[in-house]
C-alpha cells in the first residue's frame, strides 16, 4: 500500500523526510544495534541530505546503500555516490563518527553486470535477512515517467525476483546504471518516496492509481507500505 503525505512545499518535504530517516536511524540502532539505509540519486533528494546531516548526531553503525547507481566514475558529478559526498558526507563534522558508505565500487570500471554482482555480494554479505536482506529503510524517487531507483516502465527487470541488483539500460543519462530489484526494495522495513514540483503531478497520480509496470514506483507498494512524501505542486492530481 501506497500512503501520500503532502508537504506545503519541496522544503518542507524534504524537512519531514528527513525527520523520518532520522527517526527509522535511531529505531533500528535501538531495536539491533545498526541501521542499513538505502538512499536514491537524482535532483530531489540534496537538499533533504544537507537537513539529515543535521538532524543525525551520531552515525555510528549506521550503514548507507544506494538503491541504484550510475555507471560513471565515484567521483564523477553524475554520480549518486558523488551526491552523497557533496550534501550529506560533507555536513557530517570529521571529528565526529562517520557511517559507514557502501559505494558501488565497480560503477566506472565499464562492466555493469560487473558491477551488479559485486554489489549484491557486499549486501548479501553485510545486511542480515532472508530470503532478501532486510534493509531498516529505502528512500527512492519517482521519475516523469513513473519510474523509480533505476526501474523503467515495462523493464524486464521488473520481473526479476531473485537477484537482488542488476544492471540495466536507463532510460535518463547516463545510460548504463545499477539498480535494486524489487524484491529487496519490498522487503525493507520502511520505504519512503520523496517527490517535488509539477512535472511529476501526473506521476504522483499513476504511483497511487494501483501496480502497474508502465509505473515501477507503484509496483513498490505490493507486500509492502510506503510513504509518498510530496510537495503540494507533485501532489496536485492525486
Ligand atoms: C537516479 C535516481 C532516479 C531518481 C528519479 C527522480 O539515479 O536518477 O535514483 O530514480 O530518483 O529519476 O529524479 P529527480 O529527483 O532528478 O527528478
């Protein structure tokens, strides 16, 4: 099940949100000693990542994924890890206890199943869980198009339910990327969709309007409950 949330505008939506990584942080460490927090690329979330820097005191045992990945180098600006560095890792004062940043190591070495692969080892090996690790929260975005994490409409990586990463063809630049499957999206404990502006409106609506592969962010909610965190202009037509 998909829940919306409207925020009065993209500030406060990224405010809400990441009050909410925070708060799902500081539970799991609480519950099982360490938090593993699967975190989204693209426009949307830099801002919400500067407010988490601020509003986590204490990092420690605190595992970051990212839940797709561009095939460009780490430090490329097209890189999500690159994001990561730039709005949240860079707020986090070095004297303080860092979390720890699972990068997609293999992203720029022109291998994508490569990549894959070695992704989904370092998961399987670190997170606990089964069948699927068991992540504490997934943040993603939603595209124009419905789609989320690196699933585009009608993708067969849709369908996959057994691998946990995979590369695929991206259907925004850059071309080739990583992403979560379905599977593991599903079975973290807590998934957030965050989403700002007009332009995804109709996006918004489709995500709500019940699972459909022309609109992968929908199908997240099948066996599982998710929060749509949207501004008031992304949330106009639902
Ligand atoms: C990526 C993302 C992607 C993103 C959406 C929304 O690597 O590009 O993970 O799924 O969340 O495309 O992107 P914007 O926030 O830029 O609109």
């Amino acid at each position: 099940m998909i829940e919306l949330t409207v925020a009065e505008d993209a500030e406060a939506a990224a405010r809400l949100c990441a009050e909410r990584i925070a708060r799902a942080i500081d539970a799991a460490r609480a519950e099982r000693g360490h938090a593993h927090v699967a975190l989204c690329g693209g426009e949307t979330p830099g801002r919400m990542y500067e407010l988490l820097a601020e509003q986590v005191a204490d990092w420690r045992e605190v595992h970051l994924w990212l839940g797709d990945e561009r095939c460009v180098p780490l430090d490329d600006p097209d890189s999500n890890h690159d994001l990561l560095v730039r709005t949240l890792l860079a707020r986090i004062p070095a004297d303080r206890p860092q979390p720890m940043v699972h990068a997609v190591t293999r992203a720029g070495d022109g291998d994508p199943p490569a990549a894959a692969t070695a992704y989904e080892r370092a998961l399987r090996a670190t997170v606990p869980g089964e069948p699927f690790p068991v992540l504490d929260l997934a943040l993603q975005g939603i595209g124009p198009d419905g789609h989320t994490a690196s699933l585009f409409p009608d993708d067969p990586a849709l369908e996959e339910r057994e691998r946990l990463i995979v590369a695929v063809r991206r259907r925004k630049p850059p071309p080739e990327g990583v992403t979560m499957t379905l599977p593991v999206l599903r079975a973290a404990r807590s998934l957030i969709l965050l989403v700002r502006g007009a332009d995804k409106a109709e996006a918004v609506r489709a995500t709500l309007a019940g699972p459909s592969v022309h609109t992968p962010a929908s199908l997240l909610g099948e066996g599982a409950h998710v929060e749509l965190i949207a501004d008031r202009a992304a949330a106009a037509a639902a």
